[in-house]
C-alpha cells in the first residue's frame, strides 16, 4: 500500500515537470519574435539568364518598417535601364508579435550582352546579396519571309564635304508591325551644326516581299572642323507585339563617317563661303523725281547663296567717297527650305547721300564663293545703273559778297566748285570707316545744306523761311507742353495730399495681430470663404505694415512658402469661380498658418500613421 503511494507521488511529480518544461519551451518559442528577429534586404531575380533587349525584374524585400526613401538604385544604371518601379507593403499582427514586409519589383533592360552583377542595394540602413545575370545574344527577329519586322537606315548627301559645306542627312524608320513607346534618336556631334530640313515623310516600300510604312526625317548638317567627323549610329527603341507577347526591341543604323576637306589652298579670300550658286543683285532707287545735292536715295543689294546659311554669307562693305556719303541699315537674314536644302539671303538696305552734282555711280558689288559644283574659286559681281543728281539752287548775292580769286589758276573755277572743296576734307575722314561701323553724325543730319555757304547778307530763301517758321511753331509748342506739364504736377501734389491713407479709409479692427489671428483660425475652419479675404488682410497688415500690404498677393511674396501660397491660389480660384464658395475647405489653410506662424510642423493624423508605417 505504501508502496503504490509512492508510485502515485512520483507519477505525479513527473506530471508537473513535464508540464513545466513544455510551458518553458512555449514561452522562449514565444520570445523569439522579439529577440531572433533581425533585420534584413533579400534581392531576386524572375530569370538570371535573359537574351539581348529581355526585360528583366529585380524584387526586392525588407521585412523593416524604417526603410527610409527606398531602395537606392543608382549603381544599377551604369549597366541596365530602369523601366518601372512599383512597391507594396503587407503587415501581419499576431498575439505577442507583428512582421512588416515591403516589397519593391523593379523593371530593368539590360545595355549590352555579358555576364553583369547585380551589386548590392541599400534600403535604410540594411543591403541586399549581389545577383549574377547572364545576358546573351537574342536571335534576330524575323517574320514569315525572313525580313526584320523594323530597320533603321541613314543616308549623307556628300561623304567627303568642304569646310561648312552642306551636307543633307536622311534618317529613314521601316516598320511593318505597329510600335509601342517608340523612340527614334537625333543626330548630334559637337563639330557640327545640325537643324531639321523639313516636316517628317510618309510613304510605303516592298522589300523581299514585305510592306513596310517608310518615315523619313531630313537633317542639315554644317561641319565645323576639317578632318574626321563620324555621326553615331541612330537607333529606334520601341515594344511590338509578337506571338510569345510583347518585346522591347532596339534597332540601329550603321555609323557614318565624314571626311571633311579644308579651305584650298588656291582660295584667294578669307571670307570663306562654300556654295553651289551665288546671285547678286542691286538697285539705286530715287526718293525724288529730280534728285539734288544732299536729298536721300535708296541703295537695295540682295545676295542669295544656294545651300548655305544666310549668316555664312560674308557681309560687304562700302566707303563713303566724295561725291556721297553712306549710312547703312541692319542687315536682314531670311532663308528658304526645300528639298535641295537651305538657301540663304541677305537683304542689305544702304541710305544715300550725294554730296555732288552729276552722275551718281555705286561701287561694283562683289562676292568670292567655292562654287562646289565646279570645285573652283567664283566671282559674283552686280552694278548699278547711275542717276544724275542736279545742283543745289543758286541764291543771288551782291556781287561785293563775292571773294575774288587767290590766283591767276583760280580765276576761272567756279565758285561752287571752291565751295565743295571747303567740305570735302570731312567727307573724306567719315569714309575711312567700313559700312558697319559708319553712324550719322551731327553735322551729317541735314547733308543738303552741307554744300551750301550763305553770307550774312544774303536775303533768306523760302526755304529758310520754312525752317524758321516749322523751328518757332515748335519751340512755342515745347513751352506750351511744359506749363501744362508743370500745372498738372502741382495739381496731382494737392490731390496727393487730399488722399486719405489706408489706415484711414479700412481701420484696423483688431487690436492686435494675435487676436486677428484668431479670426481668421476661426474663419478658415468655419469654411467662410466670403469673408477670409478681408480676415487675411486684417492679420497680414498687423504683421508687416500697412506699407507693405495692399492685396493677397503681397501675403504670398512675404510668407515665402510654397504650402501656403499654394493654398492661396486655391482659395482665390475658389472666390472668384462659379462654383458654390460652400466647396471650400478651409482646415488646410488653417494649419498652414499655424505652421508658418509656431515654425513647427502640424502633426495631422495621417502624419502619425506615417510614424507608426513609414510606408503607409
């Protein structure tokens, strides 16, 4: 009997021990979550062997709530192209633990074929494993009859082009099948100086038995160095539809190299202009039907150069002589575009000014050009029929106003001849200047009375009469214009003074800014929209001044935050649009200024989720 005690107290015993030790195993397996657990970045790939233009997606995990700004993918593009990034967050609560996982699936093309490693990438604090990714050669697309479904192919003009010399660029895009996201690359090389020629062409072509729908851009391209200039080859990226699904696919051209010549040596110019066809053209045009003595004509030279910019034109200049002077206009530059090219024209506008009676003759207009048709030195001249200027009017004087000869040589010339050789020491000195430089002086503003030389008593002409009378009306009209002007200041200062300030005319309803402040918390979060205008203005002008305060917007240039100004616009669309001001919510607003007036962030519910999930 003792004996089956005792066994019953051991049973017992036993019972309890077990119990004891499998609550301790519970218990440490139910702490693990909060000890175990560390944090970590897993990295994988869909497929770690893909072929040339495969898309390829990265996932990456992170089972942390403080990832920061994600995922730092910058050592990714030195070998691939980021296409997309998406990203999903799960969250699971269990009885004495809770897991955060954040998922972020990036779509990646590989740039080239190789074997590339994916490096580590760093999320917060924690980094990924490196991955291996083997890119091989793909198989060339082909459809049914063995053509390629798109093809890029460029075309130049001239392979071997002279210094600047024009040079026309086609770049043609074959497609057979409809492209998704295409994207057709521009040519560009720092040597040259590249611009459209014309809108994009259509057309379609058969090739080995397929159609293909033919887009055609056109380019001009101006070297700017001689020697060696290759353009890249340009390339189209787009995603068709195949039978396997989608593809991103990425086609180019093959390279072109120009091989640019430099200015011959025979060129006798520094003004170099390489151009297949040069005209020039000029007219001397009357702006009277008789033309005397310091009247103005009109110069016109037009220059037109086949295949070539119009400033690559090499600009003429003209001298004053001593029979005219010269005062030219700003050059006009105009071009036309066809399918040959760019032709270039200048329209060169020069005033005349003769300061001699007789035959009035225009320099030859000359121009030097590489006639690249012929790869020879051309000259290109045009002249200009000449028109005879008459003499000034002769005026009577007494005959004891006229000098008598300096000498026996001098006694036959006639004295308007003396006269012109008085002023023909100016005229010279103003025509050493070229055409660009020479500006109308002081003296050369009225240049019909330059040759004329009137003795104090010589009766006045009419015309002189003319110029005194024009000459006091608008001196009388001058002195007119100043009393009105002088009147009207005085009259403006009283009427200054009479105008009341801003103080005075909207007083200031509050008496200080903190309560005004108040006002307009209150008047922002009752959603009164017809009155924040004036509750704005009442606060804002405790803050700076009424002198610097007068609208809305002086609050938005003062405050210097984006937020609020922001927030203003909204408010303002709102007031003066026509839908219901009952729309509006002012509680934004309201914590905006709060924001701006405490320099401390207002922590809104949706801020202390972010605390609690940062990627909420």
């Amino acid at each position: 009997m003792v004996t089956m005690r005792l066994f019953h107290s051991d049973f017992a015993l036993g019972r309890v021990i077990r119990h004891t030790l499998v609550a301790m195993i519970a218990l440490l397996f139910a702490s693990l979550p909060f000890y175990a657990h560390a944090e970590s970045v897993v990295a994988s790939l869909d497929k770690n062997n893909v072929a040339e233009n495969q898309v390829v997606q990265l996932t990456l995990r992170a089972d942390f709530t403080n990832t920061g700004k994600g995922p730092d993918l910058s050592a990714l593009k030195e070998n691939f192209d980021v296409l997309g990034q998406s990203q999903n967050s799960q969250f699971s609560f269990n009885v004495g633990s809770n897991t955060a996982l954040t998922y972020w699936v990036i779509s990646l093309m590989p740039k080239s074929v190789g074997t590339f490693e994916i490096p580590a990438i760093k999320i917060g604090d924690q980094a990924s494993q490196p991955l291996k990714l083997i890119v091989h050669n793909a198989p060339q697309l082909l459809d049914n009859k063995g053509n390629p479904p798109v093809m890029v192919k460029t075309h130049i003009s001239q392979n071997s082009p002279y210094l600047q010399q024009q040079v026309i660029l086609s770049e043609q895009l074959y497609t057979s099948v409809s492209l998704q996201n295409a994207n057709l690359s521009s040519p560009s090389n720092p040597d040259l100086v590249i611009e459209r020629l014309s809108d994009d062409q259509m057309a379609y072509q058969t090739i080995n038995g397929t159609r293909y729908q033919v887009l055609t851009r056109q380019y001009l391209v101006f070297p700017q160095k001689s020697g060696q200039i290759s353009i890249a080859p340009q390339s189209v990226r787009a995603m068709i539809n195949t039978a396997s699904g989608n593809r991103i696919i990425k086609v180019q051209s093959d390279p072109i190299d120009l091989q640019v010549l430099p200015i011959p040596p025979s060129y006798p110019r520094d003004n170099w202009l390489p151009s297949s066809s040069v005209t020039i053209t000029t007219k001397l045009s009357k702006t009277s039907a008789t033309p005397k003595v310091g009247d103005t004509l009109i110069w016109d030279i037009e220059v037109t150069a086949k295949n070539a910019l119009p400033e690559q034109i090499p600009q003429m200049t003209f001298e004053s002589t001593a029979g005219y002077k010269l005062y030219p206009q700003p050059i006009k530059f105009t071009s036309q575009k066809n399918s040959d090219g760019i032709t270039g024209h200048q329209s060169i506008k020069i005033e005349v000014v003769p300061t001699q009676s007789g035959p009035l003759t225009m320099p030859t207009a000359t121009l030097t050009y590489w006639d690249t048709n012929k790869e020879e030195t051309a000259t290109v001249s045009a002249t200009t029929n000449p028109i005879t200027i008459a003499a000034l009017p002769a005026t009577s004087t007494p005959k004891t106003a006229t000098p008598p000869p300096e000498s026996n040589e001098e006694a036959g010339k006639p004295i308007a001849h003396k006269t012109t050789q008085s002023s023909k020491k100016v005229i010279d000195n103003a025509s050493n200047a070229p055409i660009s430089l020479a500006k109308k002086s002081e003296k050369d503003a009225s240049p019909a009375a330059a040759p004329i030389s009137n003795n104090d008593s010589t009766p006045w002409s009419w015309r002189q009469y003319t110029i005194f009378t024009l000459a006091s009306l608008l001196t009388i009209m001058v002195i007119a214009w100043l009393v009105l002007f002088i009147r009207r200041r005085k009259s403006s200062a009283n009427s200054e003074d009479s105008v009341p300030t801003l103080q005075e005319f909207a007083p200031l309803m509050s008496n200080d800014e903190s309560s005004a402040f108040r006002t307009l918390i209150q008047c922002c979060r009752q959603d009164n929209l017809a009155e924040l205008r004036s509750h704005l203005l009442e606060w804002s002008r405790h803050r700076w001044g009424d002198e610097k305060i007068k609208s809305v917007d002086d609050i938005k240039r003062l405050a210097s935050s984006v937020k609020l100004t922001q927030l203003l616009m909204e408010a303002e669309l709102m007031m003066y649009s026509n839908q219901p001001s009952n729309q509006w919510q002012g509680t934004p607003l309201a914590e905006a200024l709060e924001e701006y007036k405490s320099g401390q962030p207002k922590k809104s519910q949706a801020s202390q989720l972010k605390t609690l999930y940062p990627n909420f």
